[in-house]
C-alpha cells in the first residue's frame, strides 16, 4: 500500500476519504474531537513528561499530530514527545494544508509541519524535544513490525464498518504488545467488537461519553503486562 495517496472529496470544507466514504473528522468540529477522544481519552496533557511517545493508527490530516502538539507546547512542553502514524494512504499535501486551515488555533503549528515535513520523510524534528514519524503501508504490517512502545495510542482508522482492516483483532494485539505497562488507548469508537478486540489484547476497556454525535467512545488502560 505505500505510495498510494488517498483520495478527497470535500463537503462543507470537511474532507472526505473516496475510497472510504468517511470523513476524516468530526463534521461538528474536529478539533475539539480530537481534545475530547483522544487528549482527554488518553488523560492528557496531564500525563506528558519525559520521554513521552504517542503511536496512532490514521494519519490523515495530521490534525490530531497539531492538537497534541499544541497542548504540549501550552503545558510547557514537559520532556520529549515523539510523535509516531501509521498511515496507509497518505493525504496530498496542499489537501492536508486546506484541511488543517479551518483550524487557525493550529495554524502556527500547521505551517512549521507542513514546511519541514513530507510523508515517508522518516522521524522528523520539529522542535527542540518534539519528533514526528509518519510511517507509511498497511498497519496490519508496520505496526508488528514496529520497534517502539507507545505511552498512549490514538485508534483514529475510518469507520469499523467502512475500513474494517484497522480494526481486525491481530491488529490490534499488535497494538497491545507495542503499549507499554499502564499505557492507554482511546478510539471514537464504541462498537462492541473494538471493544471485545482490546479486552483481548490484554486492555482494561471503558465505554465514554462520546463526542458530539456520537453517545459513546472508547477508552482502555493496559494493565495486562506483555
């Protein structure tokens, strides 16, 4: 899969994925989705400090990158944060710049990303302490592949029902086995076989209030050590 850019529509200045039929954020408002699923889901800022390392499946936009980034630069920016995607099918970049501009709470953020890094670049310095590392393929691959260990996981695929291949359990054991002891995972997502999926990667799992439209969400702590 690598090398293949994803495919936009765009309604109502949301962009939206061809091949999935899903919009890659919240048509409500997407960036206080993402500090409500995965900041809050994840209990941060609170938690950043030292070497901090945060993994996600779905780059996209990289909104979700410029959120956290943004809440650790207003925390103070505590120890070092390393940043790590998996994408399969990554986003043009003058789409990805039209996406993330309906965000000017990002924006400063947005223009040092979109000026000093290309997807497939490799692990990126962006700043004193903070790295980003998009890499590129089918997760189902990259992520048992990976050599890291994530503090936090951000599970952002298209819908379960629309690209159920990021949500498929040896995925997400993969994902498990890449959390470190007491690290966390949150997901939009409340469907109850992504729930089962984590239980079963060794995750303590809880249904959260959702956001916007949706009632419920997914929060999970690994306390199950590999």
């Amino acid at each position: 899969m690598t090398g293949q850019s994803a495919e936009i529509d765009w309604k109502g200045g949301v962009p939206i994925a061809r091949l999935f039929d899903d919009p890659y954020y919240s048509l409500d408002n997407g960036l206080d989705e993402t500090r409500h699923v995965f900041l809050a889901g994840n209990d941060l800022p609170a938690r950043f400090g030292g070497d901090f390392r945060i993994a996600e499946l779905g780059f996209g936009t990289g909104l979700n990158f410029l959120v956290t980034w943004a809440a650790w630069e207003t925390a103070g920016k505590p120890g070092a944060l390393t940043f790590t995607s998996f994408e399969a099918f990554p986003m043009p970049h003058d789409a990805m710049a039209e996406a993330v501009a309906h965000f000017p709470q990002i924006a400063p953020f947005a223009k040092i990303m979109l000026a000093n890094w290309q997807a497939g670049d490799g692990p990126t310095a962006l700043g004193e302490g903070l790295t980003l590392d998009v890499i590129l393929g089918d997760a189902r691959v990259t992520v048992p592949e990976w050599q890291g260990r994530a503090d936090a996981w951000y599970l952002d695929g298209f819908s379960p029902a629309k690209n159920p291949q990021l949500w498929e359990p040896s995925l997400i054991r993969a994902v498990g086995h890449r959390t470190k002891p007491q690290g966390t995972a949150a997901t939009y997502s409340a469907a109850g076989h992504v729930r089962r999926a984590l239980e079963d990667a060794g995750f303590t799992v809880t249904r959260a209030p959702g956001f916007g439209r949706k009632r419920h969400m997914t929060t999970a702590r690994m306390t199950h050590a590999d």
